[in-house]
C-alpha cells in the first residue's frame, strides 16, 4: 500500500474560506470566491501570503512593509478593467479546484506538436513558442497554466464534437493562471517580465479564440476588452529593451512590426489601394465633427497610428504574422479607448477601419471570427447618418484572404 500523501493545512486562507470550513488556495481572490463571485478578503491573514511566483514560498502580505526589494509598480487602470472583466467572466464556467491530473499531458502534448505551429508562420518564433515559453513557464506556474489553457481552447475549435469538455478545461487553466499572474504583473521585474510577457500574449489569443457568443452580443462587438488586454502589455513597456534583447527576441521582431514603421508614406498600395483616400477623408471628418480640442487630437493620433498599421501589414515580409494586427491597439492613446467606450461615432469608425485589417489575418484561428463581429458590433450602436462612413470597411470586408499569396481577393 503507497503511503499516504501528506496534506498541506491552508494556514493563511481567506476570510470567507474560513468561515465556510474549505481549503483555500491562498491567492488573491482565492478559487473558492472566484467561482462564487464572492469579495475575497484576508482580513484575519497574520504574516504571510501565498507566493508571487506560485512556488510556495511565503511573503510579506501587502499590508506589511516590505525589507527589501523593487517597490510595486502601479498597474495601468486599463489593465485592471480588463483582468477583471476577464476574471469575472470566466470564473462561472470554471469548475472546482483539483490537482494536475492526466488530461493536463494530453494538453501539454497537443500544444507541443500542434497548437505552437499555429501561432505563427515563422520558425524563429515558432521555436520560442515550442521550447522557450515551456521552459520559462517551469518556474511559473501560472505560465503553464495559459500554455494549457490556449492548448484546450485550440482543441476546442478543432474538434466541436467535445467542444464543451475542452472549453471547460481552458477556462478551468485560465482562471488559475489569471489569479496568480494578477499578483505578479504588481511587481514586474526583469526576472519575470518574460513570463508576464507570455502570459498577457497568451491573454489575447485566448480571448480571441474564446466566447465568440457573448462578444457578439456585447456593444461595439466586445471590442473593448480587446483593446484593453493589448493595451495591458504596455504596463511591461519599460522592460522592452530588456526583452527585445532576451530570448523573447524574435517576438518583439516580428510580431510587434520590427522595422515596418520606419517605411516610406509614399509607396504603392496592392492589398488596400485607396486607403490614403479613406484616411484623408476620414481626418476630414475628425475636424468637422464637435470634438473637443484633446478628443481631436486623439482621434488624428489613433487615425495616424492606424495608416502605420495598414502600412506595415501592406509591406511587411510574407508571410505576415498575426502579432502585426496589434500594433495599432499599442500604438493609441489611452484617451481614444475611453470615446470608444462612450460610443463616440468617429472613434467607432476608426475601429471598423481597424475591424478591416483584423479580417486580413482571419486563416489563424483565434482571430477568424474576430473581424466580423466586430464590424456587426460597430453597426448595430453607430448613428444612421454615420453609415455611408462604413462603405470602406464594408468593401474589405467583402474579400477573402488567400492565406498562401496574402493578397485580397474579390469574393
């Protein structure tokens, strides 16, 4: 007979696990309050708090005062709109706390030999999704939970008739992952910004590829948490030297648009000719709408960093990687996320135009519905006399891709 595994008292668990008698996790908010949609608080925690980087070794609490050690960088406001939203969407479809078990190689597997070839086309990085992220995600738990996550997601898409169960295991991977990385991405360091790096990647694949149905009921086609979750990869924006430099290089080359920004306004247009005609009557537009001077000149600044989007895809080295359609969400400022929040019609044009760009990268799968709903999302909430506004859009809209020769085709 085995011996008996040893069982590890949860010492420093929060308050409602307490009260109810049940093993807590001890991460803020706990598993337990997450799936129930509870306040999670530690109000009885005495001296400890579960590790950052999710090994089990114990830290001061937030309350106490650290010895030593970079002090907590605030998190961007967005972000934390984001992961909250994201957190609290998926903790109801989460489902109870467990131990790894054997399902979880069957995710690892799957992902090793066929979920990391469709993250992009290239095989510097596809050998940084194959054999970097894993090994970084040794020393960070919840690294490996969003390998797992996206992996289920992926399998999900490809194989519908058990849809339900792999949905179930992603989302279970996501929000285990979620509750740590909330805790680390406080206290970001050059030792771990490549994990959160990953992670927040993974966050946008997982959240393209995931909950298509509710998005496409959400205003503005759930473009907002879109935004918001490419947005919260700038809350790492001073380890960007560091990361360009490190074994995460071959991402920032490729998928962030590399050299592309550097070529000439002036050059000839295949896959969306008469698109300077587009962006010139649309900055037409932004000075005859009633706009505020700083919401003027936000919607000018996210329309420029839009031509440079449309720019890099035109004459970016093909095959063309997925990551270049994020540009433009890193590239706006965090006031033209707020008029799209208001609904404010000439940001919800902007983000049509964006919706046309998005299509052109529809053959990878997370991003393959994306563009649509968007575009539905757009006309469903923008005023009747905006609408010849989307004939632009509408026409892009109205091509396929060929995934091969990425050239637009008339369908």
């Amino acid at each position: 007979m085995p011996p008996r595994r040893s069982h590890k008292k949860s010492r420093n668990g929060c308050d409602q696990c307490k009260s109810r008698r049940v093993k807590c996790d001890e991460v803020d908010p706990c598993i337990n309050c997450t799936k129930r949609g509870l306040s999670c608080t530690y109000g009885r925690r005495s001296t400890a708090t579960a590790s950052p980087n999710g090994t089990g070794v114990d830290t001061p609490n937030e309350s106490s005062t650290p010895s030593a050690g970079p002090a907590e960088a605030p998190v961007p406001v967005q972000t934390n709109v984001a992961l909250d939203l994201l957190q609290h969407n998926i903790a109801e479809r989460a489902f109870s706390m467990r131990e790894w078990s054997g399902s979880d190689i069957e995710l690892m597997h799957h992902y090793s030999t066929v979920t990391y070839k469709t993250l992009t086309f290239t095989k510097e990085i596809r050998k940084v999704w194959k054999t970097v992220v894993p090994k970084i995600a040794y020393s960070y738990e919840f690294l490996m939970h969003g390998i797992l996550s996206i992996a289920a997601a992926h399998l999900a898409y490809l194989k519908p008739e058990k849809q339900g169960h792999y949905v179930t295991a992603s989302t279970f991977h996501m929000a285990l992952g979620l509750q740590t990385f909330r805790r680390v991405i406080r206290c970001p360091t050059q030792d771990n910004c490549s994990a959160l790096f990953s992670f927040s990647t993974i966050i946008i694949v997982w959240n393209c590829a995931t909950s298509v149905e509710s998005r496409e009921k959400s205003p503005n086609g759930g473009a907002m948490e879109l935004l918001h979750l490419c947005r919260g990869v700038m809350g790492l924006k001073e380890f960007f030297p560091f990361l360009s430099n490190s074994v995460l290089r071959p991402l920032f080359m490729q998928d962030l648009g590399g050299t592309a920004r550097s070529l000439p306004t002036h050059t000839p247009y295949r896959m969306f000719p008469d698109v300077q005609e587009a962006a010139r009557r649309l900055h037409e537009l932004i000075d005859q709408e009633p706009l505020a001077d700083t919401e003027a000149a936000t919607c000018h600044h996210a329309l420029t960093e839009l031509e440079k989007a449309f720019r890099e895809v035109e004459h970016a080295k093909r095959p063309r990687e997925g990551g270049l359609v994020l540009g433009w969400p890193l590239g706006i400022q965090e006031g033209f996320i707020g008029l799209v929040e208001q609904q404010q019609p000439v940001a919800l044009i902007l983000l049509a135009y964006y919706g046309s760009l998005l299509r052109c990268f529809r053959h990878f799968w997370f991003f393959e519905k994306q563009a649509d709903v968007l575009l539905s999302g757009v006309t469903a909430i923008l005023p009747g006399q905006y609408a010849l506004w989307l004939d632009w859009p509408m026409r892009q809209y109205a091509t396929r891709v060929d995934p091969m020769g990425w050239e637009l085709v008339p369908c």
